[in-house]
C-alpha cells in the first residue's frame, strides 16, 4: 500500500502533537491519530513502527524542543537571569505543549542514541548554567535534578488547575526560583 498523497512522517507527528496537546497525552492511539488524519490506521505503518514508535518519537521531539527552548531561553544570559530563564521557558513550553511534555516520560526505550543525545545536550546547558554557583561536580547534578523537579512539579500543578488563589503564577515561580537560587549561593555556609 502507497502512502497517501500529502501524508508524511512529518505530518503525521504534528497531527499527534496536536491530537496529545488537546485531548491528553493517553488520548493518543493510532485509531485517533488515523481519525485525525482522515486516513486508515494500517496507513500509519508507512511512517511509524506502531504505537511504541510514535511514542519513541514522542518522546525525542519533546526533549529536544524543550532544549532548543531552554537554549534560546539562556541566550546572553548568564546566572540568576539565566535560570530564571530556564524556569520561564520549561513552564512556557508546558503551557503549550502539554500532551507533547508528557510524551517524554513514556519512550518505550529511554536509552534510544537519539534520545539519549537530546538529553545529554539539555543536561550540559543546565549544567553550564549552573556554572556561577559554588557547586562541586556531584552538587550541580542534584541541583539540576531540583530544578527539573521544581519545575515539572509547578507544571504539573498548574495544568491540574491547583492554583486556584488570585496570585500571578509567573510570579510565584519567580519567586520559587528566586528561593532555590539563594539557597544554591548559600550551600556550603555554616
């Protein structure tokens, strides 16, 4: 069976992005995403290798478009500006992409080279940004680990309608960020 004309591997991830973005990342099976598409499911085997092999690409294409928004995020910024930048970008792209967000945390095969690679990337520029504070090697790992934390757990209450009091939520994750920092800068006293 040939392709449908117009349908690519391309389309195909957009129309899944926009199926997980709106209706949830488990809303996303191959009977919806060939719905979408107006085509038959069997169709989607020309581009992808299955259920599992969407989710794989899920997968990449959410790491890797978070990196590229945290890279242009940190761009001629450098300490307190540059993690507040970070955290701005990571919840922005939650906002956006919610579905796709999630789709991270469901590759079939987390160890995939590619996947592996846009991870490694998001790993060295947190690192790198973390470079001003006073942090050995082993401390600047768990400090990205909290702040992926912190901000994966403030988008999470977020999209779960969890702030519910008339607060700005940029500011309360300015502010959350602020407190993290200050205690990165105030690590090794006393």
């Amino acid at each position: 069976m040939s392709p449908r004309q117009g349908l690519d591997r391309g389309a195909l991830l957009s129309a899944a992005t926009q199926l997980a973005d709106s209706d949830g990342f488990q809303a996303l099976t191959l009977a919806a995403l060939a719905q979408r598409l107006d085509v038959r499911s069997p169709s989607l085997y020309n581009h992808i290798s299955g259920l599992p092999g969407l989710r794989q690409e899920m997968a990449l294409m959410s790491v890797q478009q978070l990196s590229r928004a945290l890279t242009a995020a940190t761009a001629d910024r450098t300490g307190d500006d540059a993690i507040q930048a970070i955290a701005a970008a990571y919840i922005g792209f939650v906002r956006e992409h919610p579905g796709l967000y999630e789709a991270s945390f469901h590759a079939p095969d987390r160890e995939e080279p590619r996947l592996a690679a846009a991870s490694t990337a998001t790993l060295e520029l947190l690192l790198h940004s973390l470079q001003p504070y006073p942090l050995t090697e082993a401390e600047a790992l768990h400090a990205v680990r909290g702040l992926r934390s912190l901000c994966h757990g403030f988008a999470s209450i977020e999209a779960q309608g969890g702030f519910g009091m008339d607060f700005d939520p940029d500011e309360s994750l300015r502010l959350t960020v602020s407190a993290f920092l200050h205690g990165l800068r105030h690590l090794h006293e006393n």
